[in-house]
C-alpha cells in the first residue's frame, strides 16, 4: 500500500507524514523515484509516471509526503485499491501565518509586516490557492474523497483524530501505540533547523495576534465569496468533531 500524506502548504501535511512513519509499517518510497530537493520523502514530479508504472507499492508498504492538487492524474488515485490518500484542513487565518513566517524564513518575501505581505506580496493568492486545493479533493460533487484530517482536532484530541487516520489505513492502535506516536511526533521534541525539519508552534488561533481587524474583514469576505469551507469539507470537519467531544 501507498500512503500519500497530502495538503495544502502550511496546514499540516509533515505532521501527518511523521504521524504515518511513525506507526512503523510504512517504509519512504525508494531513493530512485524521490524528489531530492525535498527533505521528506517525495516522488519527484519528472519521475511521476514510471513511479506509478513500476508499482512496486502494490507488493510493499510505502509513503510519500506531497501537494498534489488540480489535475485529474491525481485525482484517480482514489480509485487505486493500494494507495490511500490522506489531506488534513486547517483554520484558513492560522494558514496565513503559518505562510508568512515561512516566507520570511526563506526570505520569499519583502513585505515589512504581515499587512503588507497579505495586500502587497502573495499572501491573499495564498489563500486563494489554499481554497482551491480543497476544493478540489473535497469539492461537492466528488463521489471518492481522501480521508481528511482536521488540525485543530490533532491537537485537542491526538488520540480520537489518529485513530480515525489509522483506521482509514486499516490499521486498530491501542492507547500505548497512540502516546508513542504522539511523543515521537510532538512540536515539542521537534529540532528547529532546515527546511523540512523546522517547526513553528503550531498554536491554534496563533492568527489572533497577528492579523488586523482590516484583514479578518476581508478574509471573511473571501471565504463567503468562494463558499468556503464548502459543504463537503465542513461535513468532514463536523463529522470529525462529532467523534471527539
């Protein structure tokens, strides 16, 4: 089986694929088909078709951490029997801040402040894509979904929101499977170095102390102009939340 460990930037997606490497029966996919400019594991986009042909995730158990998102190839993974999808969502204004820092890190911006990064630079076309990631796995009319994670819920409740994950991967985990992969992969004991390995906070509602009331004005508007979250997705976040009280 092939885990994809996918998402939007900024939302998640390397927590989850440490999530999934942790449990142990996943090994990365194999060097010869990996995108060497990534740290995490992930098939590189020129090798895309002989990765899929050659199919040796059939016979072994592999992951790969990725953004996959707009094109139909992607899409038809859902049908594949030995490959499971994985997406997680995140609170759209605490993706915003997740971006701008990382910007700035890579130094992939010249806006002063965050006000100017989401007027003046790419910090709304951020959003926008963001949006359009999910719409596009999740939209309504998709008969096949990935399985979607909810941030927020991983970090309220590790335990009910992995269990789920890990039953979508066929996979039952008692209480001590959970907490050693809750410690292994916890904010906490993560390094602070290169790129694929660094890690902010993570605090929910981070955007709280960095986004302007100009700014959530118009982030609201966004997400009623564009209907987001849409039907299908809020159902996702609704239902996950009805699993962890």
């Amino acid at each position: 089986m092939l885990v994809v460990c996918n998402g939007s930037m900024k939302s998640g997606s390397t927590w989850i694929t440490q999530i999934v490497a942790a449990h142990g029966k996943w090994a990365p996919i194999p060097n010869e088909f990996r995108n060497s400019a990534w740290y995490n594991p992930s098939v590189d986009p020129d090798k895309y078709d002989e990765f899929f042909s050659a199919g040796g995730f059939e016979t072994s158990d592999w992951f790969c951490k990725q953004h996959w998102r707009g094109e139909k190839k992607y899409y038809r993974l859902l049908e594949d029997p030995a490959v499971r999808v994985i997406n997680i969502v995140r609170d759209l204004r605490d993706v915003l801040v997740s971006r701008y820092f990382h910007d700035v890190r890579l130094k992939d911006t010249t806006a002063d402040n965050i006000h100017d990064y989401y007027y003046h630079d790419r910090g709304r076309s951020r959003l926008r894509g963001y949006i359009d990631y999910h719409r596009f796995w999740h939209g309504p009319d998709r008969e096949k979904q990935p399985h979607l994670c909810v941030y927020e819920n991983l970090q309220s409740d590790f335990a009910g929101e992995v269990r789920g994950l890990f039953e979508y991967l066929g996979q039952s985990l008692d209480q001590q499977q959970i907490e050693r992969i809750q410690e292994e992969t916890s904010f906490k004991n993560k390094k602070v170095t290169g790129e694929g390995e660094f890690f902010r906070k993570g605090i929910v509602g981070d955007w709280a102390n960095h986004l302007t009331a100009e700014m959530l004005d118009d982030i609201e508007k966004l997400m009623v102009s564009s209907r987001y979250p849409h039907e299908a997705i809020q159902r996702s976040i609704s239902n996950a939340a009805g699993r962890h009280p």
